[in-house]
C-alpha cells in the first residue's frame, strides 16, 4: 500500500502554485439550476493555463524536482492535456521535456505541446505500451518519469482546483468530477474531505470506460482496453494505486455517461454559457442531468476539467 497524499500536500501545492496558476472563474447559469432544480456551481478549468486543470499537477510536480532532475529533464506519456501542460511547466522551469504521444492524438494537442517547447515521441494507442516506452527513456537517460496521474506531486496538485471551489462556494452538498486515471478526482477528494466533510463525491467516466466504476464496486483496479469515446482525456485503461487508494476512501460514487449525453453537453455549454468545453470536460454535468431527481435543492459543485478540442472536430461533434 503506498503512502497515499494528504490534504496538507494540496495546501502546500497550492503555496508552490501562487503566482503560477490561474485561479479560474466559478460560473453558474439560471438554465441550468432551473433545468436540475439545484444550485450548481461551475469550476472552470477550460480556462487555466493551457486549456485545463492539469497544468496544476505538471507545474507542481517540476517545482519539487532538485538540481540534477531538472539538468536530466522530465519525460512522460499521455493523450493530451499532460503533455501540454508538462511541457508549458517545464519551459517555465527551465527544464528540457520528452513526451510520449499517440500518434492519433487531437492536432491542436499535438502542436500545442510541440509549441511549449516538448520533444514529441509517437506510438500506437492501441498496440503499444506508453508506460513502458516512458520507463526505458527515464532509465537510458537519466530523465525523471511524471506520470499523468498516479503521483502524490499530481495529485496534490489536481486538488487545488477544488480547493478554490471550496474556497469561493463554501461546503457543497455534492461534487461531479470527471475521472480519467484518477488524478483529478483523488486530488479533489482530498479537498472536498478537509474543507466540506459532508459533500457526496462523484466520479464520472466514459459509458465506453467504465473500469473505474468496476473497480470501485469490486475493490480492486480492474483493466480494460483503450476505451473508444469522445473523451479523449477519459481514455485510461485503469486507475493507480494511489489515486484508487484515495478513491475507495473518499469516494461515494463513480457514474457514467454516454457520448451522445457529452455532446448535448457541449452543446449546452456555447449555447448558454457561451464556453468551449471538451467533451471530458463535460462528464460532470453530464452526471448531474442524469441524477436531477436525487440532486433537486442542493448545492452541487462541477468541475469543468477542460477545453482543449479542434474547433473542427467541435463543429463536427454540434453539428452531429
Ligand atoms: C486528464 C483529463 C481528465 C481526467 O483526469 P485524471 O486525473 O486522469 O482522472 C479529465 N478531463 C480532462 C480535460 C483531462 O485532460
């Protein structure tokens, strides 16, 4: 069982984040309360630093690196928005970054990582083993291995999203993050324990992924192959040690939500709220349409974890 980040490693993340990060707006829509019955705050990630919350994770894991990491460099895999933002934390920081990226990856990610400044390595999503690509270059040349979410720095990181949406809302009675590799949810699980003791938490992922539903009900991580949906950021073929370590703790739920349910999200959120949001970004209103009945009254927090996606591809997705 590994030692698993508490709530005092989010407040120092956040210390290290000052001045770095983006404290990003808390949106609400009359739409959206009179469609659920409830009040529901909006935590808008799709407006940090390199278009979501994962520069929070990358920025602080870089920042606690010592001197011969930072001269070795950083190396890491992921489908997206860790790429992005290990690259953009590592200009900041000085630090050369490779990055692992399937070769079928959005181009705007592709080229926004190229554009910070990261060293692009490709591989085949469906084939190849990324985690495995990752460990032989750390250990050839020296790089230190960050992982998109298994990682007390990450999620220590991560959790300051929800600090600050704790900070402006006060308690809440129920939080709906979206879950990928569990980063993002763990780390918002250890703020929501500390700061709003009574808040349900909610995890929600793809319909087409759904292994950490499985392995919150059973008890341990299940695997699954790379899962084909929309949610490119949700494509994790199974939790880590950490983030389930935190999740079976602190969790209440994990839920799901289709590709057709993101969509009408999207759609939801230029149409009314006039924001781009990825469609993982939209798993957490997604969840909460899908459970109004038991929310009507409460104050419900959603963490919008993203807006990176090709305006293409969003007017592909509108238009159907
Ligand atoms: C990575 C990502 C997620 C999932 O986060 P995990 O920490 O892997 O669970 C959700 N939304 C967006 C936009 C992401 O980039």
């Amino acid at each position: 069982m590994p030692i698993l980040p508490t709530f005092d490693d989010v407040t120092a993340a956040a210390a290290r984040l000052a001045g770095h990060v983006h404290r990003t707006p808390v949106l609400t829509s009359r739409t959206m309360n009179d469609e659920t019955g409830a009040q529901v705050f909006f935590k808008c990630e799709n407006f940090q630093r390199m278009g979501a919350f994962k520069f929070r994770g990358g920025f602080n894991a870089l920042s606690r690196f010592d001197d011969r990491q930072r001269k070795a460099g950083v190396v890491t895999f992921s489908s997206g928005n860790h790429a992005q933002a290990i690259a953009l934390s590592a200009r900041l920081l000085g630090i050369p970054a490779t990055i692992i990226m399937p070769h079928d990856a959005p181009a705007s990610k592709m080229a926004a990582t190229r554009g910070y400044g990261g060293n692009v390595v490709v591989y085949d999503r469906y084939t190849e083993d990324r985690e495995a690509i990752g460990r032989k270059l750390a250990e050839e040349q020296g790089m230190t291995l960050i992982p998109p979410y298994d990682h007390p720095d990450v999620i220590a990181g991560q959790g300051t999203a929800a600090m600050e949406l704790f900070d402006e809302t006060g308690p809440l009675d129920a939080l709906f993050v979206p879950l990928g590799g569990g980063g993002l949810l763990s780390g918002s699980a250890l703020a929501a324990r500390a700061l709003s003791p009574q808040c349900r938490i909610y995890g929600v992922e793809p319909e087409a992924g759904n292994d950490g539903q499985q392995s919150f009900r059973s008890g341990s991580i299940v695997h699954i192959d790379t899962p084909r949906t929309i949610a490119d950021g949700a494509q994790t073929q199974h939790l880590g040690g950490y983030t389930f370590g935190i999740i079976k703790r602190d969790v209440d739920d994990i839920c799901t939500a289709s590709d057709a349910e993101l969509i009408e999200c999207m759609r939801f959120f230029a149409g009314r709220m006039k924001i781009v949001v990825e469609p993982t970004g939209c798993l957490g209103l997604a969840a909460v349409r899908n459970m109004k009945a038991a929310l009507a009254g409460k104050r419900v927090g959603v963490v919008i974890s993203g807006g990176n996606i090709d305006l293409e591809r969003f007017a592909a997705l509108l238009a159907g």
